[in-house]
C-alpha cells in the first residue's frame, strides 16, 4: 500500500487544481521559503481528519479556504483528495485503489468521502487504523516533530509504538466498550435501587391488591342491586304512570266544562263593561258642562264687580280730569310760545352751521395739503437715517478691524519677547541639560541592569508559580471527586432518610400508630429502630 497521488483545489495557496503524482521511489518538492511546500503536508493532515486548526498553523478553519489575491478572487470552499494504492487489501475495503476527500465551505459546512460516498469522520478513522497512516500516525513527520518525538513523554511515543504494533483499533474498541460497560453498570446500580424500592412496595401493593379485589366484588354486587332496584322503581313509576293519565283525562273534561262557562261569563261581563264605559262617557260630559258653566258664571261675576269699581273711580276722577284739563290748556299756550322762540333760534343756528361747513371744507383741503407735504419729509428724514445708519456700521466694523489687528499686533509683540526669553534661558541651561543627560544616562543603565535582574527573577517566580498552579489544580480535582462523593453520599442518605420517616414497607396499620409517636409518649417506635444485633441475625 503507498501514496499514488494528491489532488488540491482551493486548499490554502493552491487557487488553481493541482494533482500530485507519486511513483515507485522518492518523490521531494523543492522550493524557496514561502513557496508552499509545508502546504501539501498540512493538506495531508486535513484530509485525514485533523480538526486542530493550530497543527495547519491557522487561526479559524476557514483560513485553510484560499482567500484571494489582488489579482484573483477568494474560493468559496477547499476540496482535497489522496489516492492509496490498496491492492494488497491493507485497508478494511473491498477496492484496490481508494480514494479519501474532504471539502470544506466558508458558510461552514464540510463533508468526507470514501471512492465518492459521503461518510463520517469515524469512518475515516476506522479506515487508517493501525495502518500508522492519520492525522496522528507515524508517516507524516513534520518540522520539529523528531526532536519532540525523542524528548516527549512515554505515553506519547507509546502511542506512536502502538500505531506501529497495530493494537490501535483495539485498544479504542477496549475504550469504547470499558465505557459502555461503566455506563451499563451505573444503570444496573440505578435498577438495583429502584428494584429494593419497589421491593419494599410489594407487601402493601399486595393488601391494596386484595382491598382492590373485594371491592370489585362488592361493586358488581352492588351493580346489580341498583339493577333491581331500578326494575322495582320502574314499575312503580309505570303504574303511578297510568293512575296520573286517568287523574289527567278527568281534570281535562272538568277544564273544557269550565272553559265554555268562562266564555259565556266573559260575554256577558263585556256586554256589561261597554253599558258602563257609556254611562261613565255621559257623566264626564254632564260634569264638564257643570264645571264650564260654573267657571263662566265666576268669570262674570268679577267682570261685573270691575265695572262698578271703574265706574265708582271715573265718577271720583271726573272733577280732578277737568281742572287738569285747564292746567294743560294753559301750559300749551305757554309751549306754543317757547316753540315760536326755538324756531327762530334753529333758523339762526342753521345758517351758522353753513358757514362752518364751508369752513371746514376748506379746512380739509388745506389739511390734505400739509399732510401730503408731511409724508414727503417723512420719507427724505427716513432715507437720511438709513444712510446715517449704513455709515455708523461701516465706521464700526472699521473700528473692529483696526482693533483685532491691534491686538494681533500686541499678541506678536508678546510672542516675540517670549521667543528672545526662551532662546536666553535655553543659551544659558545647555550646560545644565548636558550634566542631566550624562546624569540619566546613568541612571538608565542602573534601571536597565536591576530590569534584567528583576527578569530573571520573574523566570524562577514564573517556574514556582507553575509548580504551585499544578498542585492547586490536582487539589481543585480531588476537591471536586470529594463533593460528588459527598453529594451523592448526603442523597443517598437523604432518600433513606424520608423513607424512614415515612416507615416506607410496613403496613397502614403501623404507619397510622408511629404518625401518633410525637403525640402518644408511650409510642417508642418499631423494633427494627429499637434492637440493634449482628449481621448475621439480622433476619
């Protein structure tokens, strides 16, 4: 069995789809740093099922994908395919060549295959067993790995011896199936427990069983007791029945006979209510005229006692109307009078309100002169003081920029004098910042010196910390081994402890005494909590 050829598309630096031809003898790939000759050993390694993205000195799974160039555009996944001459029947499989692939996508999903077939990893792994051909075998050897094979640990090179011997797919079959039986074995202890439990359950179960079974016989006996009793209440229902339907025809002949004498009284009853609605509707009429002529008489009764008391009045008054009737005959000469008077005052004032009208017109005239004339001024007085206005802010802004350049003009005067002050006080402290170099330097190399000392230091300490870091963590394990011991311990005791409370397995009777012990000081408890003997006579 040997390698017949690789084929790569995709997988790290190989864009284009390369196959690897391998034939009898040497094959070596020769190359610059760079190139990507440690390339076609990391592809070997992933085809095989390495999962360990540090072994293809990469960061994520997808770095083994071709990213891309400023030239040619990244692949969407990696294919590799390594062909092994199998016609001496080394691997477990019916074909004289096979052919192991694996492709791998950036959205992350991967496949194997075995000649074409999807298959798992296991699979794959099954396959190269004891072959010393894997991720993990002995035929792929690379940079730095014979140094860390001569100066690794014994279980590691035991590995590798184990490879060699072919005990490999043994001894993880022997893993596989210690597993399995420790998994079994945990259930059988699971089982035993809830065996014991139920065990203890059988008794009572068997009472209840019994309680059960006499129950289900008094039920049917009860059943058909109900059954007769039902036949019993049916037929006395039946002839109850009968004697009700003859109750019923009775008392139906009495209602017919009752109804047609109600009819003949409801006839005779309307005849007799429309006789009074009649008579009623004639006496609301005679009452109404009653009470219209009584209200009329009323009415006029008063009208007439009004009359004789205007009459009475007029008589009174008719004197005291005649002298009044002097005194305004009088006051309306004296009236006519004063109108004479009035009209020849409004005839005067009449004619001096022309004149006033006349005047006021010319008024008005004169005065939409002087107004026109008015908005005249207004608008030259508007116009001057817009102009006044524009040139106080010209003068403004002129005095603004004669005195920001003012004080840049200050500013650079300052700066100017800081600047000759500087340079002075740096001419006169050269000699001083010399003697302070020389002084730091100094004390540089002291800092650097007692650096070196500290890291030395820092390498022990680190080397005592690790010590201290392995010990810590076996602690920290055996801590942990101990609490689930001990939490399976305190559960255990636990379940034990409710089912004693509980006196789980002994029957109802007891359970009802030893629920009245903390009641009842003279319970003390069962015999099994009390005697305390050997094993051996335990029963």
């Amino acid at each position: 069995m040997y390698l017949k050829s690789i084929e790569v598309h995709g997988f790290k630096s190989f864009a284009n789809k390369i196959l690897f031809q391998f034939h009898n003898g040497i094959t070596g790939i020769v190359g610059p740093n760079g190139s990507g000759k440690s390339n076609v050993a990391d592809a070997v390694r992933w085809v095989l099922g390495e999962q360990r993205i540090k072994q293809l000195r990469g960061a994520t799974m997808q770095d083994v994908i071709f990213s891309g160039t400023e030239l040619r555009k990244p692949l969407g996944y990696a294919y590799v395919a390594i062909t092994l001459d199998n016609s001496d029947h080394q691997l477990a499989i019916d074909y004289d060549e096979v052919t192991v692939a694996r492709r791998l996508y950036r959205s992350g999903e991967s496949e194997y295959l075995i000649n074409g077939t999807p298959c798992r990893l296991k699979d794959v792994n099954e396959l190269f067993y004891d072959t010393g051909i894997g991720k993990e075998g002995y035929s792929i050897i690379g940079q730095g790995q014979i140094d860390k094979i001569l100066s690794g640990r014994p279980e590691e090179r035991r590995e590798l011896f184990d490879e060699a011997a072919g005990i490999v797919k043994f001894k993880r079959r022997k893993d596989a199936s210690v597993k399995k039986l420790e998994s079994e074995q945990q259930n059988l202890v699971r089982v035993n427990d809830i065996l014991s439990e139920l065990e203890k359950q059988v008794e009572p179960l068997g009472k209840q069983a019994e309680k059960a079974r006499v129950y289900l016989k008094h039920r049917e006996t009860l059943k058909a007791l109900d059954v007769n009793v039902f036949l019993l209440e049916s037929e006395k229902t039946r002839a109850q029945l009968s004697d009700t339907e003859e109750k019923y025809r009775i008392a139906d002949g009495d209602l017919k006979d009752t109804t047609t004498r109600y009819e003949g009284i409801k006839e005779e009853y309307d005849r007799i209510a429309t006789q009074i609605e009649a008579l009623e509707r004639q006496m609301e009429q005679a009452r109404a005229q009653l009470t219209d002529t009584s209200v009329l008489r009323g009415k006029l009764e008063g009208e007439i006692a009004v009359l004789q008391e205007k009459i009475r009045s007029i008589r009174g008054n008719e004197a005291h109307l005649q002298s009044r009737k002097e005194t305004l005959r009088k006051e309306i000469d004296a009236r006519n009078a004063d109108k004479e008077k009035l009209l020849q005052q409004r005839n005067e004032i009449q004619k001096r309100l022309e004149k006033l009208q006349e005047e006021r017109n010319s008024a008005a005239a004169e005065l939409e002169i002087i107004q026109s004339r008015v908005a005249g001024l207004n608008q030259s007085i508007e116009d001057a003081k817009n102009a006044i206005i524009d040139t106080l802010n010209d003068r403004a802004a002129i005095k603004t920029k004669m005195g920001r350049q003012d004080t840049m003009l200050e500013q650079a005067q300052i700066r100017r004098a800081e600047l000759n002050s500087r340079l002075l006080r740096v001419k006169s402290d050269e000699v001083q910042q010399e003697e302070s170099i020389k002084s730091l330097e100094e004390a540089f190399n002291t800092v650097t010196q007692e650096i070196a000392s500290r890291k030395e230091a820092q390498t022990a300490m680190e080397a005592k910390l690790n010590e201290f870091r392995e010990t810590i963590a076996k602690m920290d394990q055996a801590l942990r081994d101990a609490q689930v011991q001990y939490h399976q311990d305190k559960t255990r005791l636990e379940a034990v402890s409710n089912l004693t409370e509980r006196y789980e397995g002994y029957g109802g009777s007891i359970r009802r005494v030893m629920e009245q012990k903390d009641k009842n000081p003279g319970i003390i408890g069962v015999v099994a909590d009390i005697i305390k003997v050997e094993k051996k006579y335990e029963t």
